[in-house]
C-alpha cells in the first residue's frame, strides 16, 4: 500500500484520513492552508506529519487527497510539481476528474473518491463515512484501488464517467439537501397553529425516520403511503384549500410535489389511470 497523503484538512479530509488510517492505510503526510488545522488532523493518526506547504506532502506520499474546497482543487493541482506514477484524487462530488488535468500532464494518474454522505461537523463526518457509497472516476489501477479502499471503509461504490458527476451531485442534492428544505416548509406550517420549529422537528422526526425505513426496507414503489398513494381527492382539495389561503408561498411547491409523486402512486398499483387523471386535474 503507496504512503498517502492529505491535502487539506477539512471536515472531508480529516474522515476520510482517519477511517483509511483506521483501517490500516498509511497515512503519512498532510497540509492545510492553516498549519493548525493540518496538525489536528496529524494529531489524530499515528505516524502521520503536519505539513505547511502542499508540495512537501507531494513530494513524500505516493497517493494524494485533495481535500480542498472544491474552488481550490484545479489550483492547487496545478501549482504542485508531480510525478510520474504518482496518484492523485480529489473528493468533490460535483466535478469529474477533469479539474485534475494539470496533474495528469505531469505524469500522475488522477481519480475521484466522493463518499456520498451528509457531514455537519468533523466528528459527524468520521462516524458517517462507514457504509456509505463511494463515487469513483478513475482508470486501472488507481480504481481498483479506490475500489478496495470503500470497501474496506465498510462501504460500496458506483463508477461514474466525466460526464455522469453533475447529475449525480444533482441528484444528492435533491436528496440530501431540499429534504432540509422541506422539512423546514413542514416546521413553518406547523407555526400557523402556534408550534415552534423545534418542537415541531421533535415531533416530524419519527415520522421522517419510518419514511427512511420505509425506504429503505420496501422500496419504491411500494414504500409511498398518504393521500396520493390512496387516490383521496378530497384530502388533497382540502390541502390545496388551506395552502392557498394560510401558506400560499408553499402551495406550488406541494402542487409541483405531487403532479412528481402521481407516477409513484400508480406504480404501486393502488390507484388506476382515471384516478391518476382526476389527480392530476386537482394539482394543474
């Protein structure tokens, strides 16, 4: 296994050098723009060194992260002398490994590792990166590389061309990040009859984890329950009523919602094409 080194010590970085380094990786070498940040992390993984400039990780690890804000990677992929042979791979999940190409001019081989996980804190990262799933771009045999590197993090992986990595980071966003969202428009109409968010998110919460559960345990189709699932127009005029008139900035966002979740329900068989038009009729 080729000595491996971080450059940048963010939330992503440091999860990922401290799973690897638990997993028995050789974690030697890591920079941040901050010194400080780069010696906590160092801190953290035995054996490992706190360095002040990227180059010097370079210039002692045989496979480099590039851990940086996504903004920074091309830059900083530019600015380092590589080597021939050398590996390099960045962590974003929104670009291809494109922005990698000033190293790969060089001679390096070049990759993407992007765990597709949600990471509030540090802390949070190291305890979510087991299990998750791995988005890889690269070619033989930095792959089979990374391949073995997510699932020895107890995770899976899914390869990606240059061209699958935007809707794939589309898709984790809608998945990831308009969940917040939409449970933030539940909390707001749930302060129309005077509960207060946090009340309300204590309240949402076992209902959001038995629809996680649902999905993950039935599936798609056949985990979608409420009102669409059951073809019940007169819920759903209800709804469309009460929006209009007590939260109408929320009212084309359950209308969009549900024309989306229609086909759903007629997957799963509990409702017939008649009852799908009348369904869309009420949300057009």
């Amino acid at each position: 296994m080729p000595d491996i080194g971080f450059i940048g010590a963010g939330t992503t970085g440091t999860a990922i050098a401290v799973r690897l380094a638990q997993h028995g990786y050789p974690v030697t070498a890591v920079s941040s723009r901050s010194l400080n940040s780069a010696e906590k992390l160092a801190a953290r993984i035995r054996g490992c060194k706190a360095y002040s400039q990227a180059q010097e990780v370079a210039d002692i690890a045989e496979l480099v992260f590039i851990t940086t804000p996504d903004d920074a990677i091309s830059m900083v992929a530019g600015e380092i002398q590589w080597h021939d042979r050398q590996s390099v791979v960045h962590c974003s999940g929104a670009h291809s490994v494109d922005i990698l190409e000033a190293a790969k001019q060089r001679g390096a081989d070049t990759g993407c590792f992007h765990p597709l996980q949600t990471f509030a804190s540090i802390e949070h990262a190291i305890d979510n990166i087991p299990g998750s799933t791995f988005a890889i771009e690269a070619e033989e045999p930095l792959a089979s590389l990374l391949k073995k590197a997510a699932v020895d993090l107890e995770g899976d992986w899914v390869t990606l061309k240059a061209g699958d990595k935007v809707l794939y980071h589309a898709a984790a966003v809608i998945a990831c990040n308009y969940l917040v969202t939409l449970v933030k428009l539940s909390t707001d109409l749930w302060q129309t009859f005077d509960v207060p968010p946090a009340q309300a998110i204590k309240a949402l919460m076992p209902l959001l984890q038995g629809t996680l559960s649902n999905i993950k345990n039935v599936g798609l189709p056949n985990c979608l329950t409420g009102p669409i699932a059951r073809g019940d127009l007169g819920t759903i005029s209800r709804h469309l009523e009460s929006l209009s008139k007590q939260a109408p900035s929320v009212l084309d966002i359950y209308k969009e919602l549900g024309l989306q979740t229609i086909p759903i329900a007629l997957a799963k068989g509990k409702i017939d094409s008649q009852r799908a038009v009348e369904l869309e009729a009420l949300f057009t």
